[in-house]
C-alpha cells in the first residue's frame, strides 16, 4: 500500500492560484494512477483529476478543466494539482488518492489521504 498526505490549502481569494502537493511514501508509487477529489460538507465527494502512473495520461472533471493542472514527480513521490483561476464553489476539502487503475471514482481508489482545506473568498 501507498501512505498519502496532502498539503498546500488555504485561504485564497477568487482568481487567485494554490498549488496542492501529495507526498507518498510505502512501496511502487510510480505505478499508481494518482487522482485529486475534492468534497463540501453534505455533499458526496467528487473527481477533480488524475493523472496515470507516467504521467502520460490526465483527465479533469469539466469543473475545472481549462484551470487545474495536476503533474507528477515520481522521483519526489509527489503528486501536484496547481489551482489557477479559483472560484468561491472551489471551496472544498482536497484529497489525494491512489488507485491501480485509471478511474475517475472514489470507489476505485485505495489509498487516501487525509485531505487539505482549500477556501476562496468572493
């Protein structure tokens, strides 16, 4: 297994940029499809992005497709989702996930991390 934790949220205004940051550490993190996922209170958690094992392939929900980048550094054992452009409905707590497949569901996705708060202010 993969153990995961995320960093980099915060308080920002709208338009404003933060970059997320997943460190890893157990074994065969450069062959897990590494996704973001994001949720509100009340709400069920939803797909923001992944990316596969080399980085060859991303997908991104269409809510912030065109805004968000994520990239990995298998090296570094880090994933990174950079957040430009940010919207108050952004506002959510960020997990980082890994799974053995490419999948844009929670369900698919074994390894969590605790999650990071992002906020954004109108």
């Amino acid at each position: 297994q993969v153990q995961l934790e995320e960093s980099g949220g915060g308080v920002v205004q709208a338009g404003g940029s933060l970059r997320l940051s997943c460190a890893a550490s157990g074994r065969t993190f450069s062959r897990y499809t590494m996704g973001w996922f994001r949720q509100t209170p009340g709400k069920e958690r939803k797909f923001v992005a992944y990316i596969s094992w080399s980085g060859d392939s991303t997908y991104y929900d269409d809510s912030v497709k065109g805004r968000f980048t994520i990239s990995r550094d298998n090296v570094k054992n880090t994933v990174y989702l950079q957040m430009n452009s940010l919207k108050p409905e952004d506002t959510a707590l960020y997990y980082c996930a890994a799974s053995t497949i490419l999948a844009a569901e929670p369900k698919y996705f074994g390894s969590w991390g605790q999650g990071t708060q992002v906020t954004v202010s109108s």
